[in-house]
C-alpha cells in the first residue's frame, strides 16, 4: 500500500497517473492548500520542503520519497514499468524527466504565476515564461516528430510526468499553433484510462475562479 500525499495541480496529477497505470494500491491524502496543510510539522516531517506530491510506501519500511521526479524514478524502479532496464534507452527517458523537472514543469508554473495570479501584471516577466514554454514546447514537438513518445518507441515516466502540464497549456498562455506532433502525442495520452483517473484524483476543489484566485495569491506572494 502507498499512501499519497497530494491536492489537485499537475505535480500531484503525475503520481496518480503513475499508480493508476502501474496498478499499484494506493490511499489518497489531499492537502488542504487553503489552510495551509502542506507546512503544518505533520507534513514538513514527510517532506521537508513542504510541498505536494510526497508518498509514504507502506510495504517497504514507510519509505518516504517526496519531489515528484524521484517518486516516479522510485515506483518505476519498484515496479520495474515505465523505465527500461538497458543503460541507453534508460538514459534517455532520465534525460527527458530532468527536462520536465528543470524546464516545462518550473518555467509553466511562472507563467502561471505571472499571468494568473500575481497581483501587479508585469508584461516582462509574463512575456519571459510564456516564451521560454513555448521554446520548451517546440523543443518537444520537434523530438515527438520522429519519436512517437518522448523518449522513444515506448511511454515511460518521462510522459508521465510532462503530460498533466503540457495539457494546461492554455492556463499558461503557451500557444500550441503549428505544434502538430506535441498535439499528436497530447491527444494520444488522453486516451489512456490512467492519465483520465489520474488527472481527477483528487478531484478538483470545488471553488468559484474568484476565490481559487485569491487562495492562490495568497500562496504565490506569502
Ligand atoms: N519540484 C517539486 C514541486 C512541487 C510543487 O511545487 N508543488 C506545489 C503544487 S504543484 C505545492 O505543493 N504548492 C504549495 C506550496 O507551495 O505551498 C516536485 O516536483 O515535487
């Protein structure tokens, strides 16, 4: 049994994509964001960085991993699925996570940041991380041309993990025009059951725009 700690946005949305499709028990505990939960003692001492996901593995000695690149790294090397075991191909897929993690995953969060939610609207800030998306978008789609996933012939942890943001782009303001094979790849992982149930698990907090807005600034400029 893993226990999941996590709360609706697309860093949490990994892991549940990754159990579901790993077919792994699992035990959701959504964070309450509005109360601040996630920088409560009870939570710092699982992860000490005080953000979603973080997962506790029951059956290995309540193992604790937090970042959601290691938890993925951690269940595909438990499971042995999603990341092939040859050095090269293994290599590859590690490369295209880091990517995520170093590049799509913080550079879309700034643009959200900057265009959604921080108080003042600075057009230069909100022009560099749309930008920097849509260099990252285009770096993508030009690997997914040749590459039915993306990196390779085969999903892996790497898809995993660059779908639930990929697919917010509009929430971002990262065009998608002319990006014919990252669509191509979007459209395709949206018909797998896992990335359905993952992208709903837990399911979104019920809130008015205004009062998500407002939790939201809240976090971003504490
Ligand atoms: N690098 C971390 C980022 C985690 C992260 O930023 N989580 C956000 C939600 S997507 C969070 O917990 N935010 C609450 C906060 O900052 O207090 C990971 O990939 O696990």
């Amino acid at each position: 049994m893993i226990d999941l700690y996590t709360a609706a946005t697309p860093n949490g949305f990994k892991i549940s994509i990754a159990l579901e499709e790993m077919g792994l028990e699992y035990r959701v505990h959504k964070l309450d964001f509005s109360t601040n939960e996630q920088k409560q003692p009870e939570f710092i001492a699982i992860n000490p960085n005080g953000r979603i996901p973080a997962i506790i593995d029951r059956d290995n000695e309540d193992f604790v991993v937090f970042e959601s690149g290691a938890i993925l790294l951690y269940l595909a090397e438990k499971t042995g699925k999603f990341l092939p075991a040859e050095p090269k191909k293994r290599s590859q897929v590690i490369q295209w996570l880091m990517f995520q993690m170093s590049g799509v995953g913080p550079m879309m969060g700034q643009a959200n940041v900057f265009f959604r939610y921080f108080p003042e609207k600075i057009p230069a800030a909100i022009d560099r991380y749309q930008k920097e998306g849509r260099r990252l978008f285009e770096v993508m789609n030009t690997q997914l041309a040749t590459n039915q996933y993306l990196a390779g012939d085969e999903y892996t942890i790497a898809d995993i993990a660059t779908w639930p943001w990929v697919r917010i782009h509009e929430w971002s303001g990262i065009n998608m025009d002319g990006l014919t094979h990252l669509q191509r790849w979007l459209d395709e992982l949206a018909l797998r059951p896992a990335c359905q149930k993952g992208i709903v698990t837990p399911p979104p907090v019920e809130m008015s725009d205004e009062e998500r807005a407002k939790q939201i600034q809240k976090m971003v400029t504490k």
